[in-house]
C-alpha cells in the first residue's frame, strides 16, 4: 500500500507571506503608494468589467422563464387581471429572481432620467402635492394638464417568450420646480415648502451655478429640507449665507422674511443679503449673457431703493452695497442726458451715488447748467455737506427753499467746467458667488465731477444760508409739532413756501385791496389769515414782512419802530408794485409823517376832520416830490387811518421839544395854513393852534396874526372851484407849489429830529446754534476728504488715474495716500490703501467705516 503523502500544513503559504512583506517593507515609500495605487486601479476595472458582462446577458428586456401557472403563482388580487395589464405587479416577482430589477427601478425613481430610460421594471413617480408642480398652493391638474407639463419616458418589458407579452409604461419628470432654476419675474407668486411668496424677483430651481462651481447662494432649492418654523428676527447665518447651506431652520425663515413682503425692518441684515444675492446676479451675470434680462432692472431698481429705504439706516454694509447696485443699472442711462431727469431721494452715505455722478459728469461734458433738482440732490447727499436740525427737521421746506436761492443765485444752473479724472463703472459684489470680483464697466470719456472743491464750496455757502432762513420755524416747529400750518408758524418761512390755503387767503385780500386802499381792524386782519392766537411782537413784525414780500404793505408801519396795533386798531392795506425799491427810514419821510400827524391833531381839533381837509392833506401829499413812490403811498395810508383816530398834541410834544426857534416858527406857520385849508378856523382849531404855539415856545397871541396871513396868501394863489362830483375842493397848481414849498420847508427843518441810529445787535437762540462746518472723513481737510472719498467708490485703482484725481485737487498722489494711510491708522489702526500699481482699497477699513 502506497505511503500517504505528508501534507506541508500552512507553513509554507505562511512563508511566503512573510517574505512578500519583507520585500514591500524594503521598497521606498513612493514606490508602496504607486504599486497599491494601480492594484486599487486594477480591481475597479475588474469590478466594472464583471458588472457590464451582467447587464450584456440581461439585456434591454426581461426574459422571465415560463412557469406552469403563471397566473396563479400571482397574488390572489392579480389573478382577475389581464397578464399585460399586470406587468408592474409581475415585476415584483422579477425582481426576486433577478436583483438588478430591483436596483434599477430605484434608480429610475431618484430621478435619472438617462437610466430610467433602460429600467427593467416599470416604477411610480414619487407623489408630489399639485401645489409643488406648479408653484401655487391649492392647485389641481386635470389629465391635459399633466400630459401637457410633464415628459414622458417609456420602458419596455416582455413577460415569457411570447410577443403578445410585451407591455409600456411612462415615467413623468420631476416637478416643474426641480432642475435648472428659473427667475421668478415680479408679482409672480411661487409656493415653496407650503409658502407662498407673492414678490417674486427671485431664482427658484435645484440648478444655478456660479462662478465657486457650486450652486448660487441665492438659489432657492425646492428639494431641500425646511423646517416647520423658523423666525427671521433671529441671527441664524454666517457672514457669508446660502440658501443650500443654511440650516433648515434658517431656510424656513427666509421664506417667512419673503412672504411678508419683505418690509420687517427687525429681520437680521442675513436675510436681506440672500435676497440681494439674487437681484445682483440679474442685473451683472444674466444681463451679460442674455440682454433681455435688463427689462427687470426697472423691477430691481424700484425694489432695491425700497429695501435701501427700510434697511439702509441699519446696516452701513446693505447701504454701501444697495447704492453701489444702483449706481451699476445706472449705465442704463449712459447714452441720456441723466442731468435733466429727476432724482430720487436716498441716504446720504459716504460717498456720493454714481447716478448723481454720472449726471453732473454728463453736464460738464456737454457745459450745460446743473439743474437746480440736480444741485439740491448733489448738495444733499454730499458726504462733507454740514446738514443742520432745520435742514432735516423741515426738509420739504429746505428743498424748496434752497431751489429758490440757487436760481437767485446762478440762474439757469451752475456751470462746472470738465477736469482730468474720469468716471469708472464699478461695483464690488455682496454674493461669493462671484469670487469676491470687482465689477468694473467702461464709461467712455465722462468727466468724474466730484472731485472738485470750488463747486461744492459754492453750493455749501447756499445751504448754510438756506439753514438761517429756516431756523426760527425750525424751532417753532420743534416746540409745536401739530401747529406746523398755523399762522403763528407760516410767519417765520418766506410766504412763498406757505401753504395753498394761505395764499389763498391772501389772495384774497388782494382782490378787496385791489390797486387801492384797505381799512380793516387788525383783528380782522388776524381771522382772515386763520390766526389761532394774539401774536407777538416778533409775529407782528413778521406778518409786515410777509405781506410786503407779496407786493401788500400795512400801516401802521411796524417795521419802522410803530407802535404794534392792538385788535381793535385800525390797519390799512395798500398795493406796493412789484419791483419797486422801498424806502422808509429816512429822515424826510419821517418828518413828514410827523408834519401829517400835527396837521391832524390841528385839523380834528374842531372834532371834526373833514373832507376838505382830508382832501388838502392828500394833495399836500402827493405834490411831495422829494419823497420816493413808495413813501408817498405809506404816507397815504398814514393819513387814512390819522382820519380816523388823529393824532394827540401831547404825544407829539416830545419830538418838537429838541428844535431850535426858527425851525418851531416855521411849524407853527404851517400848521396856521392847514387851519385854514377849508377856509372855516374854528374856535377849536384856534385853541389848538394856541396850545401847539405855547408846545413850540411861540406866544400865543401869534395864532390869530399868522391865521390872517395864512388866508391872505390862499386867497391871492388858490383857485377854487366847486364839482358837482367829489367834494367839491380842488387845488390849482399854484396852490399845489406854493403849499409843497412850505411842506418841504417845515419837513426839512424837522428831519435832523430822526437821524437814524443802528440799534446794538441782539443775540439770538440762532446764533447759539451750532454753525461749525462738518469734520471732513478721517478729519482730514477738504482735499484729502475728497480724494479719500473718491477712493472709496471702487476697491483698485491704476496710478495714473490717481494721478489725474491728484491734480484736480493740487495734491502729491504719493504724500496724498501717505496723509490718508496716517489718518487711517490714527482713527482705525489700518491702513487707507495697500500696493503701488494697482493701488488697493483697504476692505477692512470698508467695514469699520460703515460700522
């Protein structure tokens, strides 16, 4: 019998292992890492080539070997069925005996379409709510519907051998909302996760690259999780949000930000920016790639200036960002003459908007005016403007106000001549989605303005003079917030910004005056123009000021030091013509008041001031010709209301006292004529004579001797003759000259009485108010301000372009950034600029300005 051959037992397979591991642990380590590279290389090629060998004998069709009673191997809620109707039942029974069915019909309901096409056993398309396929809660489709939107894919299968077995089915595509994203236009409602946002202007897909090789942050991922709640109030993102990134949470409450109409001015600044994300990349990446895109910039331009209304004031970083956005879509405007359109009002930042730019480089181009809209709108969101309290407290009254004085001041506009630094096109994206890319766009030849000093100067000087006009009302308004119409308030503003309602009141007036004379109370005065309460001296003067501004003058002149009327004095109105000079504070217009104050005292004396001595008084007035048009009316109006309340001797007694003799003779002889003007001295009027004799140290036993040659000399000059109309006294012109020459004897001699002294200035709560010019950006000075802020509108700068930028402000581009790396690292302890050619915009320095 054979000897059994010794079995060797595992050592030598054991050897062998150990000697293989000798050798590798003696290889170089690269040469370890190469040899189990290609081993790893080699076994996936195995692995495909055995997996591709299974799928050849499988086939597009599925073979199903023949069974004796197919039908009632069936579940028992299959056998009553046709066979080719039960082919999604019999693929069950497939897939046990054949694994890959299975695997591919998983395949097919994830959603690849490409292997779906090849599936061997049909599937059902994952059950989405109507309200996900067509973005609106609550909708239903009907059978067109769906055929309509959705694509079909059909799969074959064969069951047994025979051809009759052979049955199809179509597998629809995924919602419309899965797959490449679309732009939600405005006012187009969407549904996501159960929410409807009505805004629109946003990207709803699975689908939106970008430059970072991943989807925008923007994108609004239907397939991704959303939670049940979720309060955008909350900080729940980081510097740099993504819809896909962010936490369910998160995404729950971006949508509730969007449903409610974005306009939550406590939503966390994060939300605001995702949204923002979406409106950057219409109007830079789709604009670019498809020009039909920018018939949304009008949607985009009024929502992102609605934002910037609700959300610039809480972040300076969305501010600097929104306004950089806006001065982009401004290029729309580039082939227009922007300086003749009007402009919207926004935040002042630190820098002024490109739009505001653009039109005054538009304008120096061309060497057409600046507007005034256009001025007031430089002037406002200028980052060294000194805007005062008045200036904002009153801000609809400071713009009409300031457009006023501007066209007093340069008429049609102000005409800036071009400089050497040109306008460039930039801004620097919010979203990562562009790699953190300055965008920057050629502008042509358009001077950049703004540099300049002398111009902004100019209109500086206008605002602080437009801030003074408005500080009493100012304050007035402060105290009485719910008074801001009244009449006590209205008389602080120039009547040109009154409201409708008191210019028709004054109106009004007008109509009754028309190119005469008004006698009213002054309380009737004060009704007319809806007074609410007495006012006061300052109102008084005020109220005079106003009706002279309308070409409506009042007596008693109270802004030549008469005494203020009480409610039931006597005021009268009388016309001024529009253009003329007044003139009232001279010494021979007061003496002549003061002789038409004597005159009436002399003339009432006998209690009875008539017509003839109205009408002598009147016409002794009007052969004034010494006195300016404007007087002479005043005077008019003066001897309307001393007809009806004359003047008393006694009050009058003080301003005779310091003349010499013969000037008190003179007076006393005039006063004798004017007693005689209607022909009658009454007993009256000679006592009267008598006491103003005895005022002026003349003897009293003079009044009858002068009376006498006062008739003589009227008889022997004057002509009378009796008119069936009027009152029937008319003066001659020789009468005229002879009593203008006595009048303007005796105003001569009484005008040394009122030489006019300038009262010491008062020191007023204005005067207290700040008027300290505002510190330019760093506290640098102006120039250094300007060129500062020029460099803040873009991130990089070519040196030549500082260069031109240097000159235009007579500046040393290399001690110029110097002076501003200095005053950079003194505020903020960064530098302003980094680099040389380029120079860079320090972006850390970005955020703490705006912080």
């Amino acid at each position: 019998m054979a000897r059994k051959r010794k079995s060797k037992g595992p050592t030598a397979p054991l050897v062998a292992v150990v000697v293989v591991l000798g050798i590798l642990a003696s290889l170089p380590k690269g040469l370890l890492i190469a040899i189990g590279g290609i081993g790893l290389t080699a076994f996936l090629i195995y692995l495909f080539s055995k997996n591709s060998q299974s799928s050849t004998q499988h086939g597009i069709e599925a073979q199903v070997p023949p069974v004796a009673s197919p039908v009632k191997s069936l579940p028992a809620t299959m056998q009553s069925r046709d066979p080719r109707s039960a082919v999604a039942d019999l693929s069950t029974v497939s897939e046990a005996r054949d694994p890959l069915l299975k695997v591919t019909r998983e395949a097919a309901q994830a959603g690849a379409r490409d292997s779906a096409r090849s599936a061997l056993a049909p599937i059902s398309p994952p059950a989405v709510p109507a309200k996900a396929r067509d973005g609106r809660a609550g909708t239903t489709h009907s059978p067109a519907t769906t055929a309509a939107n959705e694509t079909m894919v059909s799969v074959t299968f064969r069951v047994g051998g025979s051809p009759e077995s052979v049955s199809s089915f179509r597998i629809p595509d995924p919602p419309a909302q899965f797959g490449q994203a679309q732009w939600i236009p405005t006012n187009h409602p969407v549904t996501v996760a159960g929410v409807v946002i009505p805004g629109g202007l946003i990207y709803v897909g699975t689908s939106l690259p970008s430059d970072t090789r991943g989807n925008d942050p923007c994108l609004i991922d239907p397939s991704k999780h959303v939670s049940s709640i979720g309060d955008y109030r909350q900080r729940q993102m980081d510097y740099w949000p993504s819809y896909s990134n962010i936490s369910p949470t998160a995404r729950r409450a971006y949508l509730n930000w969007l449903a409610s109409g974005r306009k939550d001015p406590d939503a966390d600044i994060g939300f605001v920016f995702l949204f923002f994300y979406g409106l950057e990349r219409r109007v830079i990446v789709d604009s670019e790639r498809n020009p039909s895109a920018r018939a949304d910039w009008p949607a985009v331009r009024t929502e992102l200036t609605r934002l910037y209304s609700i959300y610039s004031g809480l972040s300076g970083s969305f501010r600097r960002y929104a306004s950089s956005l806006l001065g982009w879509m401004a290029q729309a405007d580039i082939g227009e003459k922007a300086y003749l359109r009007e402009f919207q009002a926004v935040e002042r930042g630190y820098e002024l908007p490109f739009e505001i730019r653009l039109a005054l480089g538009q304008a120096a181009a061309d060497k057409a005016p600046v507007p005034a809209n256009l001025a007031l709108a430089w002037t406002k969101l200028h980052p060294g403007t000194n805007i005062r309290t008045p200036a904002s407290r009153c801000a609809s009254e400071f713009d009409k106000l300031f457009v006023l004085n501007y066209q007093k001041t340069f008429g049609q506009g102000m005409v800036v001549p071009p400089n050497r630094t040109k306008l460039k096109l930039s801004h620097y994206p919010a979203s990562s989605a562009f790699q953190n890319k300055e965008q920057v766009a050629p502008l042509g030849d358009i001077p950049d303005v703004s540099v300049l000093t002398g111009p902004i100067k100019k209109l500086h000087k206008l605002v602080e003079e437009t801030t003074k006009e408005l500080e009493a009302y100012s304050r007035f308004v402060g105290k009485n917030p719910e008074s801001r119409d009244a009449l006590e308030g209205l008389l602080l503003l120039p009547p040109v910004l009154w409201p409708d309602a008191s210019h028709t009141a004054l109106q009004a007036l007008k109509a009754r005056m028309g190119e005469g004379m008004l006698i009213m109370s002054f309380q009737e005065l004060l009704h007319a123009l809806e007074a609410k309460s007495t006012l006061t001296k300052d109102k008084v003067l005020a109220l005079a000021r106003a009706l002279e501004s309308l070409h409506i003058g009042m007596e008693p002149d109270v802004l030549d030091g008469s005494k203020l009327p009480r409610s039931d004095d006597k005021v009268a109105l009388f016309a001024i013509p529009p253009g003329e000079t007044i003139a009232r504070s001279t010494p021979a217009y007061q003496a002549a008041a003061l002789t038409l104050q004597l005159a009436s005292a002399v003339a009432n004396a006998d209690g009875d001031f008539c017509a003839k001595e109205l009408a002598y008084l009147h016409a002794q007035v009007e052969a004034w010709t010494h006195l300016a048009p404007n007087q002479i009316r005043r005077l008019l109006a003066h001897l309307r209301l001393l007809h009806v309340a004359p003047a008393s001797l006694t009050a009058l007694r003080a301003k005779i006292e310091p003349l010499d003799p013969a000037s008190k003779g003179s007076i006393a002889t005039f006063m004798a004529k004017v007693a005689q003007a209607d022909g009658v001295v009454s007993p009256e009027e000679i006592k009267l004579l008598e006491k103003l004799y005895k005022s002026l140290g003349i003897e009293s036993t003079k009044v009858f001797s002068d009376v006498h040659a006062a008739a003589s000399e009227l008889q022997s000059e004057a002509r009378v003759s009796t008119s069936t109309a009027g009152t029937g006294f008319k003066l001659d012109a020789h009468r005229i000259a002879a009593l203008q020459r006595d009048t303007e004897a005796v105003t001569a001699l009484l005008s040394n009485i009122f030489q006019e002294e300038t009262p010491p200035r008062e020191v007023t709560e204005a005067d207290t108010e700040s008027d300290v010019a505002m510190e330019g950006l760093l506290g640098l000075d102006e120039q250094h301000s300007a060129l500062a802020r020029l460099l803040l509108t873009r991130v990089e700068w070519r040196r030549e372009e500082l260069n031109d930028a240097a000159a235009d402000l007579d500046l040393m581009i290399d001690g110029a950034l110097e002076t501003l790396n200095e005053a950079a690292f003194d505020k903020h302890d960064v530098p302003f600029v980094d680099g040389d050619n380029p120079v860079v915009v320090n972006p850390e320095l970005l955020e703490k300005l705006e912080a």
